[in-house]
C-alpha cells in the first residue's frame, strides 16, 4: 500500500518551496476532510462501542511488564523486515506517528532507533475491529508497542520510512509503555536543519517551522536523543573511543583508571571542585595528568586513559563545560619529544581515517541537520599534517593583518582565524602548533633545549579550535620543584607526585584530549553540549 | 659469563629451608670478602682518580633530557635480545641491582618492566677504564640508565634474571634519571610471598625477611607498582576492560558517558558525596543508574559504562573503597528479565575464559605472591552456572547451622560462607542468586509478578563475595513514584529521571559490576586496594 503522506519526511535533502507550498495545501485539505469524516464516524463508533467487540484480546494496554512468562518467541528488528515478506512477525517499537484514514483503517509510522517501518491496521472481519483501528488511532506518537503481523513487499517504495519496500499487516497491537503527559517537542520538530539560511526561507515564506531550541531539547534530553541525528552522534562519540583505544593498544599502551578524588588542589588551584571528605576535603581532578605521569615513573611505558575530568571555571561558552571525557595518554620517549607528537598525529589521521571509512552513514546523517564542510585533512601524499611552530603561526596571523603586540598569545578569535588562514593556504582543518612559549604553558613542561623562553609542547587543532594539548614533561625532581616555585606552586602540596620522581623516571610525554571537541568539530555542531550525552555546564546539572 | 649471584631469585617457587640457610652464609662470606677487598682497592681507586680517564665519554651522568638531537639510533627492548647475539644494541633501562666483582667488573641486573637481562661492565684497554667500572658499581638500585653494549650467549642459564640466555656486555653507560633519597623499600622485599606460612616459616628459621606493609606499599605505589605482581595486576585489569567491551560491542551495546555531577544526591542520600559548585552544590554520582536508565528511554536500546563510582561510606574493609570504576550495563528486554542475567553470565564467563587463556603467565606469576586456590566456574557440560534464588541460598545456609532468624539478610560473614558450602557441594567459586527480597533492593527495582515481597533481583558472587547486582527496573512511572515514596524518596527530587519514564520507555535491565572488586577475586588478592592503581578511602586521598 503506497505512503498515505503527501509529503515527504522533514529528514532529507529537503524539498523546494514550491513543493512545501502545495504540501502545506495538501495537508490542510487533508485535515478538514478528516475532520467531516471524524464528525460523520462519530456516531457510527458510538454504535460500534455498544456492540461486542470480536478482536478485544488482539489490542489493548500490556498488564505493566514484571517478566511473567517466557515463552521464547522470536521478536524481530525492523532492519531484518526487508527479507521477511510474507512472513508472521513480532517485534517492539516505538509509535513515530499514527494516522488514521477514516475509521477503517491507521497508518503508523514504527521506529526502532534509527530504523523504521509502515504498518497499517485494517478492518478485516473477525481479526480487526473497528474498535481496534479506532484506539490504534489513539496511539499518542513515541507510546512504545508490541506489534503482531505480517511483512508484504509494497508496490511503491515507501519514502517516510527507512524500511520501503516492505509494510507490516498488523493482526495484533498492545501498548507496553505510554506517554504521560505531552511530548516537550515532536521529533519531526526536533529534526529539522539547524541552519540560518532554512529559518530565513522559511520566514520569507510566512509559514511556521518549529524549531527547537538547544535549551528546550537539552532539558529534555531524553526525547532530544531519539532523533536520528543524535543516535548517529552518540554512535561517533562511541567509534572515537573505540578508535583511540585499537590504536594505543596495538602501539602497547595499558589502560590505566587513575582517582578522580585528590587529596589537594593541584594543577591550578582556581578552576577545581572541593568536595566534602568525611571531616575533611578533597577535589576533583581536573586530568589524569599527574597520576599518568606517576604511571611512567612505575614503569607502566606506555598508559592511556579514558575518563571524566573536572574543570570548575565559569566559562559560559560554545566549547567548555564543567565535566568532560579526557582521552588521555603518556608515554616514556627515547630520544625526543616529537616521538609522542607523530605518535598523537597518526593517532588523529587513524581516528579521522576510521570515522570517514566506517561511519559515512552516519556522518551524512549529522549533516543533513548540521550543514557542514566536510572535515579535511592531509594525507602523507598530500604531505602530510601540517606542523607550524608557534612563531610561524603568529607570522601568519600578523600577514594577516593582526597586530603583533596582541600576539603574546593566540586567542579564541585569533586561534579561529588562523584556522581559516591555514584551510585557505594549506587546504586543511587540522594542523599542529609546536614550541608554545614556556610562559604559557603548566609548570611541569620541559623547556625548549635552546631557547629557555619555548618550550617542548604542542596543541593540535580541528577547524580553528583546540582539541589537544601536551608536551615532554619534566622528569627531574629538582627542576620540577625549582619550575614550581617560580609559577606560585608550593612543591609539598604535590608532594606525592614530586616524590615519584626522585625513584628514578624515564623522560616522557603525551597528551590530552577533549573527546566532546573532537566529536563536536568533526561534524561540525556547534555547541560542544551537543555533543555529551547530558551535558554539565555552571548552569546545567540535570537531566 | 655465569650468574654472579649463588642463590636464586626471590620470585619464584622459592628455595628449601636448607639451601636458604647455605645461602645465607654464602652470602655473608662473599660481603665480608667484598669489604676486604673494597679496602684494598680504595688506595688503588684513589691512585685511579688522578690518572687521565680514557674513557670518559663512555659514562657518567647525561645532561637532562630535552630532547636536545634525535638521531633515529635503534633502542632495542630486553625482551628481544635473545635474537641478537652478537649485536651492537642500545637500550634504556631500570638498575634493579649492580654488584662489583673486585675492581674490574660490575655485573648489573637491568630491567624493562617484567622483563631483565644480565649486563658487565669490565675493564678492558682502551675502552672501559677503572674509573668507568667504579661508577657502574655506584649506581643506586632503581635508577635509569642508557646502555650501549653487545649482546653474547651464556655458557649457562642466568637464573636472575628473564633473558637467560644472553647477556650484555656494556660498552657505553650513562644515567638518565638517578635516585634522590633512599627507596622506601627493594623490589626484592616487595616482592616476597604474601602467606602466613612463608611469615612462619621465616621466624622458626630465625632470619629477617624484611616484608612490606600494605601502607607502606600504598604510601610509596610508584616503587610497589614496578614489581612483576604488580605489572601482571594491572595488565589483567585492563584485560578484563577489554574483554568486558569486546563481549558488549559484539552483542549491538554502545558506550555511553555519563556525568558524574549531578544536581540531587540520588540513590540513596547516605552515602554521596557533596560538591561545592560555583554559589551552589552538586553531588557525585553513586553509579550510572539513573544515566544508563535514562539512556535506555531514549532509545539506546543496549548501553555500558566504564567509569568511576563513588561511595561516602566510611567503612574501612578489606573489600570498600570510596572511588572505584564500575562496569555497567543496561538493555531493553523482550519478554524476561532473565535474558539479562544470561547475558551477565556468558559476560562472565566469556572474561574468565579469556583470562586464563590469554594471560595465564601473568595469573602464576602473581600467585606466586599471593598463593591462591586456582578460581574456578562451571562450563556448560558441567551443568553450566550455578544459579540459585535467594530462599535457596538461605535453606543452605540453615542447613550448614546458621539460624534462620538472622537470614533476613546475607551479610558479609554468612556470604563467605555460603561460598564455602557452594565450593564443597557444586565445585565452583562463581555462582548467582536470584530473586531477592524487595525490601533489599532500591527503590527501582521491579517486584516479582506473583509474590510481592520478592524481586526480579540478582546478585553474582566470585570466592562468596558480591561482585556485581542487577535487576529488571521499574519503567512505569507511577509505579516508580509509587516505590519511591515507599522508600522515603521524594519523586521531585528526581524529576529529570522519573519524568524519562514519562516518553515511554521500554522494559528493561541491568547490572553493574566493580572492576577492582573481579580482580581482586580472580586473583585472590585479599585486599582491594591491591587491585587499584591508586586506591581512595576514607583515609586515604594520596598518592
């Protein structure tokens, strides 16, 4: 049976305005003709409900699910239903719409994750009542349902559904879980392109697209994360990690779990959490990185790890919340430090490679709502990462037009710009800067052997913003202490950590990275709370 | 050249009390010997001292490492020496111990993590002077050194150290990172059997085996992790990491992240600890509970976490720690909640099989520290799991001669017997108990179809000690209001959570299990703290 909407579904290429126009017409037509048809049956289901209703067990609200019985039956997933036809099916969903047309027949639009399928409940005597089509009608959007039926192949593909080819004959149809309540937003709503130019046309055209607001969608996260563009996200933020961990482990790292909870403020005291300790305090970690680097001094050689770090500073902005997830590393180096950075840069192009090559479905699913340049970068025939020392990035920035002066240091706006300088000059969105001013860098980075003002430290960048930062650390006791002082760090409040190092340490180095960053620029979207699951900032602590 | 020293490694199986004897006294003749001999050779030395040192270049202390040249020479690494004979090779290395031989040569033991090789420093013309073997002999144990040198076959087996058939004779030596201070302790000390008997033995014998402390091991962890036990530890923690997402990833499972801030104290308010955040509070999360539910709502369907947990209870036992990495789970079910602890237990299962057949060498060699009755678990055609329900396990318990009027509850004390009884009668350290009182459980948890005062609960148990609980969670939401307030928790003060449930959410299960807790278990490490990096406990926030 062919699609019963007119129009196509709001995911997509997205159709002209002339078609949205004749849609919109369509679409009301339709809605008045169903309502004179709703009016006429109304009479006609009075009667109905009066008469003993044949098909009462086929339909009908579960008892609530407390495991009662197994019986083993197979259930389904819409993905499988293609190669199904003709076959007696049982599967659970997700109601995405439910449509009736007239009083003998609903249309519902099935979804299971990102995949989804038409069903269609008829009137059939002895099998469907009226009675069952009118309360499947009734099905608020997003209730979740076990449905009975049958797959047939349909004589025109079908566009609103990720399954075309095949629609499911419902025999049975029982509600497990409801909602309670209205939906905050619809998911169509929830769909739409996040971009100015749709909002502008669709202003021009004087209709009213809702579009959902990132506050909205974020205090409801829950609904927020079943649209297809999240469950393709959270799948990347997923691949990321598995990446980052293939790579390391076949290079011989070891995961390590390093406390969150440290017994002081270590780092920089201003921007970290203090928690109640039993009768006295603790705080939380804002890295692993002195527990990483203590891992080297134990002999680990190579360790990594992936976990929550804390950062207390009251930066309201596009990139920076209070918990993010650190994928961190730290390795012993033989001869220099640029063994870790090649290390980190094989790292990137092995993660960027593997998104590209595994997950294009999904990427191309994200820029449908989150129109992007696709993310580039320069392959070893293409001459590989680009690598500019931080004098040769101010250079650029000055030949740019920006004044010298401002330049101690690169800030979010400059950073930004030279990420358009270098995509227009070099044709890349990810390049490394090496040789950070000392003076910019954490207390624990070695200088530069030559020049006492550098230092051995590196941040890499995705499209103008930072999403790594490391360096060769320290590892001699005595100069860890005197680099301490001369930044305001008093040495026995780390001692544990200064202590490590007076048993003997391999030199070493690594780095951190912001896994929500690299997710967020990869696709491009905008708001790195977009790209955390339930996102913590200095205003938002729930959901 | 033969092993220089006459008796044998402490690791190992450990040598008879007579042989300990014999060589007790070997070994104080050779000092005596030594002492002599370092006297006669001081006037000598001190006549060296003013003689021009030819080989000067060829040792001494580097200058800090920072990454000065990088030339691209080969480091090789201690384990692949065995393939080199006759091979010039450079390598970094830890000092476990060095030993003079007269004034001509110095034997060192030099380690790479758990692997070592023999190495000589001797006077040759030319090439290594007097002066060069004196400062060899000098090196403290435990500092880091560049060696270059040759590679040649023994004519016996080096029994100290892992490469026995090869050893190093040392042409260049330089010290990249010494020792400031004393060690805290050997490695040979730290290394010592964990056994009562061996503690015995060694007093009836009247020697002083010097045996570290836990707190002292915990005050130093950066020196105790080097030991090849502690090593094998944490390589079979990460294992057991992998081994935990490779099973899940098989099975449609994503990773997911969650906060570990959160806005209310949750679960259960005793035991959270309380966060300064900005002008108000958070709170941190006890476990991904209500995350890994709340992804389950928006449709993720099959979600796991590795992540920290936190617990404020100020218990100070051998198996409690205030920080520890959770392993969670949590999966829509279709029919029963059973599909979920199958799921839990092929988990387990698939981990114990992987363990003992990928990293058996490390599992004997950290029993030979911790003596231990090899784990052992039911395969299928052993009658598979043992799974018992909780008036089961407590019927086993009265027969063994506990009151019944205690069993209310299984505490600690009757669980370790309960696992006793099951190892005698079933033959087995893993077993599960299903089908727990409610009132035991959290508010959450989905009370049995037919009789209310039990639940859709289980917990798993390794050596009778709870290692993981799980249970079919309520995903009605007024069911859960309803449960709440049973519990004294006040729905609002979750709203986030219950209002999920609100959009419908689909029966669903779980369980969460304690990392540290399996490893200390499989191994038999008797303290939990051994299993964690840096253990947290009430007392304990450093290193």
């Amino acid at each position: 049976m062919a699609d019963p909407q007119s129009s196509p579904p709001p995911e997509g290429t997205g159709p002209s305005k002339n078609e949205l126009k004749r849609q919109e017409k369509a679409k009301k037509a339709a809605e008045k003709a169903a309502l004179k048809a709703a009016k006429d049956e109304e009479a006609a289901a009075q009667k109905a409900a009066t008469e003993v209703d044949f098909a009462a067990q086929f339909y009908g609200p579960s008892p609530l699910h407390q495991s009662q019985t197994r019986t083993g039956e197979k259930r389904v997933q819409i993905s499988s239903l293609s190669d199904l036809d003709g076959e007696s099916v049982i599967f659970r969903a997700r109601v995405q719409t439910s449509r009736a047309q007239g009083n003998k027949m609903v249309f519902l639009n099935l979804r299971q994750r990102t995949d989804s399928v038409q069903a269609l409940v008829i009137v059939t005597p002895e099998k469907i009542s009226k009675q069952m089509v009118k309360w499947s009608a009734g099905i608020a959007d997003e209730s979740i349902v076990l449905v009975h039926g049958v797959v047939k192949k349909t004589s025109t593909p079908i566009n609103s559904t990720s399954v075309q080819d095949v629609e499911v004959h419902v025999s049975q149809l029982f509600l497990i879980s409801g909602i309670d309540g209205r939906l905050p937003f619809s998911l169509e709503d929830a769909s739409r392109p996040d971009s100015e130019e749709t909002a502008a046309e669709a202003d021009a055209e004087g209709r009213q697209f809702s579009r959902v607001l990132l506050e909205t969608r974020l205090n409801n996260r829950v609904v927020d994360l079943r649209t297809p563009v999240n469950q393709a996200v959270f799948k990347l933020q997923a691949a990321i990690g598995d990446l980052f961990r293939e790579f390391l482990s076949g290079r011989g790292f070891t995961e390590i779990h390093s406390p969150k909870l440290q017994g002081a403020a270590t780092e920089s005291g201003a921007s970290v959490f203090k928690v109640s300790y039993f009768k006295g305090s603790a705080f939380l970690a804002q890295s692993p990185q002195l527990a990483k680097q203590m891992a080297i001094a134990a002999d680990f050689e190579r360790v990594y790890e992936i976990g929550p770090v804390f950062r207390a500073e009251d930066s309201n902005t596009h990139r920076h919340m209070t918990e993010f997830m650190g994928l961190d590393l730290e390795m012993t180096i033989e001869e220099h430090y640029h063994e870790v950075m090649e290390l980190l840069d094989d790292l990137f192009l092995t993660m960027f490679r593997g998104l590209r090559g595994k997950f294009s479905q999904e990427i191309a699913t994200v820029g449908k709502q989150f129109p992007a340049e696709e993310f580039t970068w320069r392959e070893k025939e293409q001459g590989g990462t680009l690598k500019l020392t931080f004098r040769e990035a101010i250079d650029l920035l000055v030949e740019d037009g920006v004044s010298r002066e401002v330049l101690d240091d690169i800030n979010t706006e400059n950073e930004k710009r030279l990420g358009r300088i270098v995509k227009a000059k070099y044709q890349t969105d990810y390049f490394i800067i090496d040789k950070f001013p000392l003076a910019l860098r954490p207390f624990y980075t070695m200088p530069d052997p030559e020049d006492p003002t550098l230092s051995n430290s590196y941040d890499f960048f995705m499209r103008g913003e930072e999403i790594l930062s490391g360096a060769q650390r320290i590892h001699d006791p005595a100069f860890l202490m005197e680099k301490m002082r001369s930044k305001g760090v008093d040495p026995d409040s780390m001692k544990p950590y200064v202590d490590a190092f007076r048993m003997g340490c391999a030199p070493h180095g690594g780095g951190g990275i912001g896994l929500e960053r690299v997710l967020m620029l990869f696709l491009k979207l905008n708001n790195i709370r977009r790209a955390s699951l339930f996102p913590r900032d200095p205003k938002r602590l729930d959901p």
